[in-house]
C-alpha cells in the first residue's frame, strides 16, 4: 500500500509530540529528582504534588502520576493495561485515518492526537500512569480556582487536536480539499 504524502504529515507531527511530551516529562522528573538511576519512579506516593513555582502564583510545575483517565477517573492498577490497549487502538485507527485524509488541518488534528495518546501510553507502560506536571491552578477569580487541572504536552496535544478535528468538520463542507480546484459557475 503506498502512503499519501499528505499522510506522512499527521506521522511526523505525532513524532514530534511525542519527542516534545517524552523530553519535558524526562525533565520535569529530574528537575524533581523523581527517577532512580535505572529511570524508574520514586516512590510515587511520598512525592505526589511535589511542586516547584516557576511564575508564583500562576505556574508551577506539579508532579502527579494520574494512573487513570481525564482528571484521574476510572484510575487503578488494571485500568493502565485496558487504558494503554484503548490509546493504542485509538492511535492506530487515527492512523489509518490519516492515509485517507485529504486536508492539511485535518491531518494536522490527527497527528496532534495520535502523538499525544501515543505520549501518554508511554508513560502508562512505563511508570504506571501518566505523568502530569503543568499546573496553573494559582489562578484564582476570588476563591475559585479558574484551571484547577495539573496536565502535560500529550494532553494538550489532544485537547488542540480534537478542537480543530471540530473546526474541521465544520469547515469541511464548505472547502474543497487539498489539491481540489474550486468549482467555477
């Protein structure tokens, strides 16, 4: 099967998620001092929420090992297996998605989401859930605080991968596709 070129667009920027999730996620660990010599965790329990403030209030850099879904649902010792085969086929079926995609901002939302689930299976396999650290929850509109969530780059890569996978499909219907001329009346 010959791959579109437009395909090896969603894969390279998938590598490039994933490159840029699995570097800052190495050095936020070391920064924090959390891995052993043979880059394994320390102990998780005794140095969750360890936090180092980068612009006080607003950011910090929070270590949490979320071993479940979004804001740590579903979390558990046999949900990193059914959640790292879930990512897994998800990346896969983006995938193949991508060689019959036909868009640029199309395939760039399927790379963006390919390389952020494939970011976050690597951590699953590897530390037993997903390593989290970008923390604006110093921000505070009176007593609430206005972003509470502690994230990474892979998720960011999907939340901005499905928000143009929507505009997307809203914008679909109305363009023609990569290399399409435009209907003349």
């Amino acid at each position: 099967m010959k791959i579109p070129r437009i395909a090896y667009a969603a894969y390279g920027i998938a590598l490039v998620v994933i490159i840029f999730d699995q570097l800052t996620k190495a050095s936020v660990l070391d920064a924090m001092q959390m891995l052993t010599a043979g880059g394994q965790l320390i102990d998780r329990e005794m140095w969750s929420f360890q936090s180092i403030p980068l612009v006080p209030p607003a950011l910090r850099l929070t270590f949490v090992l979320n071993d479940g879904v979004s804001f740590g649902l579903l979390g558990g010792g046999a949900a990193r297996w059914g959640l790292s085969l879930f990512s897994i086929l998800v990346a896969g079926a983006l995938g193949w998605w991508a060689l019959k995609a036909d868009r640029r901002l199309l395939i760039s939302a399927i790379g963006l989401v390919m390389g952020g689930a494939i970011g976050n299976v690597i951590d699953r396999i590897r530390f037993g859930g997903v390593v989290d650290f970008i923390d604006f929850s110093g921000i505070m509109i009176g007593s609430h605080r206005v972003f509470p969530w502690i994230f990474n780059i892979a998720d960011s890569a999907i939340t901005i991968g499905v928000i143009l996978l929507i505009i997307d499909s809203l914008l679909s219907e109305r363009h023609p596709t990569v290399g399409e001329a435009a209907e003349k009346s």
